[in-house]
C-alpha cells in the first residue's frame, strides 16, 4: 500500500534532483527543465496532502492546477526569452548571458 511517506519521499527526490540540477547546470535550457522538476514536485506534494490529509476537499488539487498552469506560462514566456537572446548573441549558456554590458 502506498502511503504519504512515499509520494513525500518522491516529492522530496524530484524536489532534490531540480534543485540540483539549477545550481549546478549551465544551458539556460536545462535550467528550465529543472524548474519543471521542482514545480511537479510541489504538485506531487500537494496533490498527496490532500488526498490523505483532507479527501472530501479538493484544496490540493486546485492548488496544483493553478501551479501547472503558471509552470505553463513561466516555461512559455522563459523560452520565447531565450530564444530572444540566442537569437542576438547566439549563446544559451546562462554564464555568457549578460544583457546589460555591450
């Protein structure tokens, strides 16, 4: 049977693995990709309190889809930047990213 230790034990890897993956990673890209796995890890998050903690309420699940659709528009608007820059510069490294010089 599976409990809430195991979704939060889930939650707390992906949680792990993207915050890894944003402090250590370079390619703005892969940055995103990581901000992903931090927001599904949230929603797992939520989604599992809220079934064990209170069924009869829907509080976690709307909370998660709120989440998805801001983890949405965030990938979108992070993207359409990116490829802004790549597009006058021609680097996605985050480090080679410096708007504000010449």
């Amino acid at each position: 049977m599976i409990t809430l230790m195991h979704y939060t034990v889930l939650s707390a890897l992906l949680f792990s693995i993207g915050i890894f993956g944003v402090i250590t990673r370079k390619n703005a890209i892969t940055i995103l990709m990581s901000l992903e796995l931090i927001f599904n890890a949230v929603n797992i998050n939520m989604v599992a309190f809220s079934k064990f903690v209170a069924p009869s309420a829907a509080q976690g699940e709307l909370f998660a889809l709120f989440i998805i659709a801001v983890a949405a528009a965030e990938s979108v608007l992070a993207l359409a930047i990116i490829l802004a820059i790549y597009r006058r510069r021609r680097v996605v490294n985050a480090d080679e990213m410096r708007l504000m010089r010449n």
